[in-house]
C-alpha cells in the first residue's frame, strides 16, 4: 500500500487559521475605525477638485490594511459624485461599526480592566462578592462579546472593501448598495434601541 505523504503548507493548522483570523480582526478593526474620519476627510476634499486624493487614500486604506488587489489601470479617476456617493455610503457604513468599536472598548473597559475601573463593592456585581469573581465572570461574559464585535467588524471591512472596488472601476453585485442601506438601518435601529434601554 503506498505512502500518500501531505503537504503541511497545503492543509493549515488550527494555530496558523487562528493566526489569520486573528490578524484579519485585527485589520479590520483598524479599517473600520478610519471609516469616519477618511470619509469626512473625502466629503470636504472631493468637491474642492481634490477627488485624486480622496480616492488615493480609499484604495491605500484597502490595499494597504486589507491586501486587497491593487489599483486600477493606469488613467482611472472616479469623478466627483462618485467619490461623494462613496465618502456618503463609507460615512454610513463607519456610522455602523462605531457600534461594535464601542463594544470592543467596553469589553476592555468592563471586561479585562473590570477590576481596575470599578472599585467596589462587588456584593451586587455579577461573580461578587469577591472582586476576583466579579473580574472573571464580566471577564469571561466579554469574550463572547468581543467575537461577535469583531466578527461584525470583519463583515462592515468585507463590505466596504467591495465598495471601494467600484472606485477602481471593478464590477460590484447587485446586493451591494442595498446591503449598506440595510446595514445603516439596522445600526441605527440598534442604537436607538439601546439608548432607550439605558
């Protein structure tokens, strides 16, 4: 019977998937949080003729971060309401991730540093009455919290990324435009659903 010998690089580990997973939430992370500020810096540049800029910065941030495929042919430039259109629907989807941002800072906050930022008592606290108890319950109650931020981020990145490729001139699906308007309807639903709650 012969020796069907494989090859390591083929098949990946478990610890090198976790490495990629993770330095992808972590770009992503980074993406999303310029969101906002490259897209105010696009809406203010753009109409004074500086779209070259604003496009130049879109696809450093997407190639750059995400290792997505490079620029377009030599001689491509989006026009000014192309650059608007995207630094509106990039303000939009930045407006999104700010929430599961905030998440990932409050599972830090609240989280990892919960004995640090909160005193005491712990009598009433989740794991009290103990400050170790109450630190590893809100400890351990973060980390799925922080998954699912970060696996929101990981998607918001996704999605953008697509969008800037039509800056290059690439070919987006049909889903796309409708998929930040649900993605910006459903955020804002969630916020306001949360600032009543509190």
């Amino acid at each position: 019977m012969p020796t069907v010998l494989t090859n390591p690089a083929a098949s990946p580990t478990t610890r090198s998937r976790l490495y990629r997973t993770a330095r992808l939430a972590r770009r992503s992370l980074v993406y999303c949080a310029l969101l906002v500020p490259l897209a105010l810096f696009a809406l203010v540049t753009a109409p004074l003729g500086r779209t070259g800029l604003a496009t130049a910065r879109w696809r450093t941030l997407r190639t750059g971060l995400l290792g997505a495929s490079p620029a377009p042919a030599p001689g491509r430039r989006p026009g000014t309401a192309a650059v608007l259109g995207h630094a509106l629907l990039s303000l939009l989807l930045g407006a999104v991730a700010l929430l599961p941002l905030g998440v990932e800072l409050l599972v830090v906050l609240r989280g990892v540093l919960y004995g640090v930022v909160v005193s005491g008592p712990y009598v009433g606290a989740w794991g009290g009455p103990t400050r170790a108890g109450a630190w590893l319950a809100h400890f351990l109650i973060g980390l799925p919290l922080a998954a699912a931020g970060l696996a929101a981020l990981i998607g918001i990145a996704a999605v953008h990324q697509r969008l800037t490729g039509r800056l290059n001139g690439e070919r987006s699906p049909l889903w796309l435009i409708p998929t930040v308007l649900v993605m910006a309807l459903a955020g804002a639903l969630l916020f306001v659903a949360w600032t009543r709650q509190i």
